[in-house]
C-alpha cells in the first residue's frame, strides 16, 4: 500500500469523528472502517494538542476508543 500524503483537513476530520462525535473509529471495529492507517498517529496527536482531556476521556467512557488508543493519545499531551 502506497504511502498517502496526511493532509491537515483530514487529520482534524478525523479527529473530530473519532474523539468529538463517535462516528468513526480509529481502527476498524463497530461497524466502521476507521481512519486510513497513514492517519493514525496524526488523529492522536492532534486531538492530544487540540482537545481538552474531558474530550478524550468522553471519547473513552463512550467506547469510541479503546485503552490502548487512549493511553496513547494522551502520551501527546505536553
């Protein structure tokens, strides 16, 4: 699979469904394809830098990630 180019619009896109509205998933479960892989660590960095911490745990409590996501994501946070 070709590498893509990670475009900035997506990655808060993506972001936003994942950890904001619950409409994707970071990987593919529940019935979503989630992100593209080449997006994966962009969408944790940039909900780490861009959400507050209530966002990524709602996101947590609600199943829209899992642990490891999450304990990823907040591995960004400076």
């Amino acid at each position: 699979m070709a590498i893509q180019k990670v475009l900035p619009f997506r990655t808060s896109s993506y972001a936003a469904q994942v950890f904001l509205s619950g409409t994707n998933r970071l990987t593919t479960r529940d019935g979503y394809n989630g992100v593209p892989a080449d997006y994966y660590i962009p969408v944790e960095q940039y909900a780490a830098s861009h959400y507050i911490l209530d966002d990524i745990n709602n996101a947590l409590s609600q199943g829209w990630i899992n642990q490891t996501e999450y304990d990823e994501t907040v591995a960004y946070i400076v």
